[in-house]
C-alpha cells in the first residue's frame, strides 16, 4: 500500500464523526461503509492528495467506501491533468457513481469545464445517451453547474428536454436544472411549462424548486403555480 493511500485513510479515520456519519446516511438511502467525514474536510484532503502522488491512490481506492470514492472523484477536479488525460480518468472514475452526493460534489470541483466550455460539451452530452442513472446524471448536473450562461442557455434547455429517464435522481437533476435556467433566464425557460414539454413529476417539482428561490419575483411564482399539473 502506498504512503499516499494510507496517509488518505489515516486522515478519513481521524476526521469521521459519529454523529454525522448517521446524519449523512439518512441523505443517501441505501449507501453503507459511510465513515461519517464532512464535505469541507474531503475537499482540503483531496486538494492536497492532487499535489501529491494521487495516481496512487486511486490504484488502491476501495470503491466501497464513501468517502474514497468520493475523493477519487473530487481529486480529478483538483489536480493538474491535460484534457485528454483528465477524460480518461473520468471515463474510469464515472461508472462507479452511486449515489447523487458522490455525483454532486464531485461535479462541483470541475470548474475546468467552465473554462473550457467548447472542449467539455460533447464529452458531457455523451453521457446524457447513457441508460445509467448516476451517468446521465452527472451530465445534468455540469450542464447546471457550468453551462447555464447567454452563451449555452438553448442549448442547454434543448439537451435537458431530451432526456428520458425515469431514474428518481435524474428526474431530480433535470428538475433542479430547469429550475436553475429560470432562476437566471425566465423569459427563455418559461417556454418550457407553457408548452408542456416535461412529464408530470419533473414539470411540478421543477416549478416547486423555482417557487423555493428568493431571486424569483412573487409575480412570477404565482403564474408558475397555476401551470402546475394534477
């Protein structure tokens, strides 16, 4: 086992909380081997794994374990990779996605994408064709993270109406996205609950997620209630 491996799990073992760990469970139904360690602290261990010998790592990441996984995914997004070899170690890390937290954080640290939009767009609308829950879920949530701007809003819509998936936390994403589209382009977005173009679960809990945010004028909120299916 290499020093990075287990200089990684000296730190998680140190940092798990008891209290938390039962906390966290009850937020990911059906995920055991939680250790209870908290996002923050994930995040500043995986900062510094990415400046070290990481590789190592994640040769000998148990994938059974929460909070692992969830580094090697956060790692990918702090270390200094080229494009090309950071699609590669996604393409390994992305099918062991589990559950929509790993999903989540992991995708919040890929602020590359941002940067790159061109580069990144097809690799994410590759997954948006898998049939995996988490994958396409993954797509979803970049799309919300870092490409719902002036520049890819159509876009963006256009890809999030195509997706057809009656996984739970996909609907969930695609609800959360829309949300998001409206939030910062409700001229654009509104089009979507007129011309009903989502299904039942995902057209309500999208417009329950914009009547839930504070940049959302009390006009607006009430106009959107009234589009809601029974």
């Amino acid at each position: 086992m290499s020093d990075i491996t287990q200089w990684i799990r000296n730190e998680l073992y140190e940092n798990s909380e008891e209290g938390y760990k039962e906390f966290h469970s009850s937020l990911v139904p059906g995920i055991s081997n939680i250790l209870g360690v908290r996002v923050p602290k994930l995040r500043e261990i995986a900062k510094r794994a990415a400046k070290g010998d990481y590789r190592e790592f994640i040769e000998h990441v148990d994938t059974q374990v929460y909070e692992e996984l969830m580094l090697w995914g956060m790692i990918l997004g702090y270390a200094k990779l080229s494009a090309e070899e950071r699609k590669k170690e996604l393409e390994k890390f992305i099918p062991h996605i589990n559950n929509w937290a790993i999903c989540d954080c992991s995708c919040a640290t890929y602020k590359f994408m941002r940067d790159f939009p061109k580069e990144w767009m097809p690799f994410i609308q590759s997954y948006l064709c898998s049939t995996q829950e988490y994958e396409i879920r993954f797509a979803v949530v970049c799309l919300l993270d870092f490409f719902i701007n002036e520049t890819y809003i159509e876009q963006v819509l256009d890809l999030l109406l195509q997706v057809h998936h009656e996984g739970y936390y996909v609907k969930m994403a695609v609800a959360w996205a829309i949300s998001v589209c409206y939030v910062k382009f409700p001229k654009k977005t509104e089009s979507v609950f007129e011309e009903n173009l989502l299904d039942d679960f995902t057209h309500n809990k999208s417009i329950q997620k914009i009547r839930e945010s504070y940049r959302v004028p009390k006009e607006s909120k009430e106009r959107l209630q009234k589009m809601r299916r029974k």
